[in-house]
C-alpha cells in the first residue's frame, strides 16, 4: 500500500478534487478507496463523497497495480 498526503487548495467534492491532483486515478479507482474506506480527511475516515473545503488534509491508501498509471501520465 502506498499513500498520498495533500491539503486541499479549492473548495468542492471528494472525488474531483482527488481526481484533479491526481489524474492517473480513475474514478472507480477512487470510488474503490471510498468503499474500503481507505481515504481520510482532516484524520477521520470517509466512506462516500463529500464536499472538502481549503485547508482540509486528504489522506489516501492505494495499490502499487495504480502506481503504473502515475508512470505513464
């Protein structure tokens, strides 16, 4: 398991703002980290999409099979 570790620098949901920072993440990959609940914001577990605000930290766990997409891009 590898992790990802940013703050949020434009308010909006979840999923866009991870799928903005980081485009080789797709969004069953990121729906996939939500049901596993895998994904923190601000040290508390997320288990469905919500709306983050500037300022908020976002944690994330992921498979090393999605780091070969971070490669290519």
């Amino acid at each position: 398991m590898r992790v990802k570790k940013f703050k949020v620098v434009s308010n909006g949901c979840l999923e866009s703002v991870i799928g903005e920072k980081y485009p080789f993440l797709t969004f069953n990959a990121i729906q996939k980290m939500l049901r596993k609940k895998d994904v923190k914001i601000n040290n508390k577990r997320q288990s469905k999409n919500c709306e983050v605000s500037v300022g908020d930290e976002i944690v994330f766990y992921y498979n090393d099979d999605l780091m070969l997409y971070e490669i290519i891009f």
